[in-house]
C-alpha cells in the first residue's frame, strides 16, 4: 500500500510538471489576443510567425496532459472530460480552430483571407487562456457531479459518475474560476509581450510597445492574481480524514505552510516572475525576460496543482455530494498500471532535452523581416 501511494504522488508530481509547462506555454495564446494592437501588416507578420514556431509545444503539452491524467487518474479523466464536456468541448474547440488556422492562413486559395484566421488565432487566445484557467479552478472550487460505483452493475446506464444537466456550464459561470481564468489571460499576454521581445530582432517600435505592454498586462496579472491567492487561502477545502471527507476552513493555506519547501518556491516563482515583467519594462536593453517570468510561472503552477492534490485533499470537490470528491488515492488507476507508467517516465527528461534542443535551434537568431522574405514557409 505504501508502494502505492508513493507512485499516486509521483504521478500527481507529473501531472503537476506537464500543468506548469502547459501554463508557461500558453504565451502563444497570449501573443495571438494581441495581433491587432496597433500592429501594421509587417509586424503583425513577424508576430504570427514567431508564434507560428512554438504553437504545437502548446497542444502537444495540453494533449500530453490529458493523456496523463487519462493513464494514472481516470476517474477524474471519466468525472470531469466526460461530465463537463462543455467546458472541455469548447477548450478543444478553441485550440482545433488556432491549429487550422496556422494551416491555411496564409495557404494559397485561401478563400477567407488572413483576417478571418485571425480572428480564429485570437478566439483561441481569448478563450483558451480563460477556459483552461476555468478547468484549472474546478479543481480547488469543485464541480456539480455525484459518483457511486455501483452504478456500473446498472445495464440501462452503467456511469459511474453524473455530472448537473449544465455539464460543465455551471463552472465557466462561477465568478471564482473566472477569477482564475481572466488571471491566466493576463498573464498570458505578458509572458506573450516577453517573448515578443526575446524573439524578435529587427522592430524596435514593436519591442518597445511589448516592453509597456509587460508591464501593463502584468500589473493586471498581477493583481487578479493576488485577489485569486488570497481568496484560494481563506476558502474552505475537503481533505480525506479517517474514511470520510472534512471540511476544513483555510485548507490551502494549511498546506501551502505544512509544506514549507512548497512555500518556498512558491514564494521564489512569484519574485522571479515580477522581477521578469518588471526589469524588461524598465531595461530597454533586457531581452532575457521570458526565462525569468517563465520559470517563475511554472513553480508557482506546479505549486498550486501540489496543494490542491496532497495531504489526503480532495482536488476535485463535489458541490452536491462531499462523499463523490476525488483524492489521488481514490481516483487513480491500479498498483501495476502506475508501476508500468513509471517506466515509461524515465523517458520524459529525453523528451524534454529534445524539446529544449528544437526550441534553442529555432531561437539561435533573432526573427527579422528579412528572414520571412527569405524562408520558404510562412504562417
């Protein structure tokens, strides 16, 4: 048992390292809510080309995420993707329209024009960034869903798990997910406006409105974030005690401060992050931003996604029925599938190598107009 609970943290741990990175890369969303502020045609190109390199990291890494979750807590993967397919359907939705329109933006017969893909690249960056952060908010505000195993024996409707008729609606209206979501959104578009500034070279008018837009976006970030925090700290949590779910007041803070090395780093994330948006608003010469803030970005992530799942708490809670919320021990697949899975893992710091590897080949040299004249493809 104790080998089983062992490998339920670790993969909690990866569902946490694939959360940050997803959250991290969410700056391609980010960058397209921004394609038509005050850009002309020539800069709005060098944007969607420098955004056009790196978005597949973005969906492969939320694919891979879903996969996760699928493979080690498919209880979860059956209570929420398959309860509130409304807000997953219109998450998958939003990210399928950014990939066809990378596809044929620019492709030759193509009847809508670039405007109209644009406009699909900047609903994925509007709605992209506030649903994930909506999903992500289920999982400390809970969501209307009921589980009884039994019902498996049912031959009419072997479910075991109902969601409410809103099938997810219920939690894009919860004013403390949007919370979540519109901070995500924000912080996005500063991570975008870092990036723009690492990545393209030969503009200075559009570097120096990303460095005013860092600073403006992330004081937005900044203090949703803030208000998000403070909320999550003072709310009410479930946590699994001696066979029943409790409720118990300041729950996150609780963990966040028992597990001070998690504090630690959180606090750690958080400063690296300001220190990210606010030296590149102020250096004009600074291009190293996004490594900062990006870092900074996937601790505080991971973080969170730490607390919301350890110590016996609940990560996902029900609002009709505390006795149906989901742990990492009641939600996770058997002993031998994790410990199957945990070979395959070792395979992941490769992955993530070659990932840095792409990544530093793409990056070896500024963007610049001259380049895009000069390549064969353009997005």
């Amino acid at each position: 048992m104790e080998t089983l609970s062992l490998l339920q943290a670790y993969w909690w741990l990866i569902i946490a390292v694939l959360g940050g990175i997803l959250v991290f890369l969410l700056f391609v969303q980010g960058g397209q809510s921004m394609l038509y502020c005050k850009a002309n045609e020539s800069e709005r190109q060098l944007m969607v080309n420098s955004l056009g390199r790196k978005w597949e990291f973005t969906f492969t890494t939320l694919v891979t995420f879903g996969g996760a979750f699928f493979a080690s807590f498919p209880l979860f993967y059956s209570t929420s993707f398959g309860g509130a397919y409304w807000l997953w359907m219109l998450i998958l939705l939003s990210f399928v329209v950014q990939a066809v329109s990378y596809e044929f933006r620019r492709k030759r017969g193509n009847l809508y024009g670039t405007r109209f893909y644009d406009g699909l690249l900047m609903f994925n960056g509007l709605f992209g960034c506030v649903l994930l952060g909506v999903a992500v908010g289920t999982f400390f505000f809970g969501g209307a869903f009921t589980i009884a195993k039994t019902n498996i024996l049912d031959g009419a409707a072997p479910v075991i798990s109902q969601w409410a008729p809103s099938h997810g609606l219920e939690a894009i209206a919860c004013w403390k997910n949007l919370l979540l979501g519109v901070a995500v959104f924000f912080l996005a578009r500063t991570m975008a406006s870092l990036y723009f500034i690492n990545n393209i070279g030969d503009s200075e008018n559009l570097t120096a409105r990303m460095r005013r837009k860092a600073l403006v976006n992330g004081l937005l970030f900044a203090v949703l974030f803030v208000a998000f925090v403070v909320m999550l700290m003072l709310n009410t949590g479930l946590r699994y005690v001696d066979g029943t779910f409790v409720s118990e007041p300041y729950l996150y803070f609780h963990n966040l401060t028992s597990m001070w090395v998690l504090a630690v780093i959180f606090l750690f994330g958080v400063v690296a992050v300001l220190y990210g948006i606010l030296r590149s608003a102020f250096d004009s010469r600074w291009r190293a931003g996004i490594w900062y803030a990006g870092f900074g970005t996937f601790a505080v992530v991971v973080v969170l996604f730490l607390i919301a799942g350890y110590a016996d708490t609940a990560y996902l809670p029900s609002t009709l029925d505390p006795a149906s919320s989901l742990t990492i021990a009641n939600s996770s697949s058997s002993l031998f599938t994790l410990k199957a899975m945990s070979w395959v893992s070792i395979l992941v710091p490769f992955v993530l190598a070659y990932i840095c590897y792409v990544w530093r080949k793409m990056n070896a040299t500024q963007l610049t107009e001259k380049e895009l004249k000069e390549e064969n493809h353009s997005y």
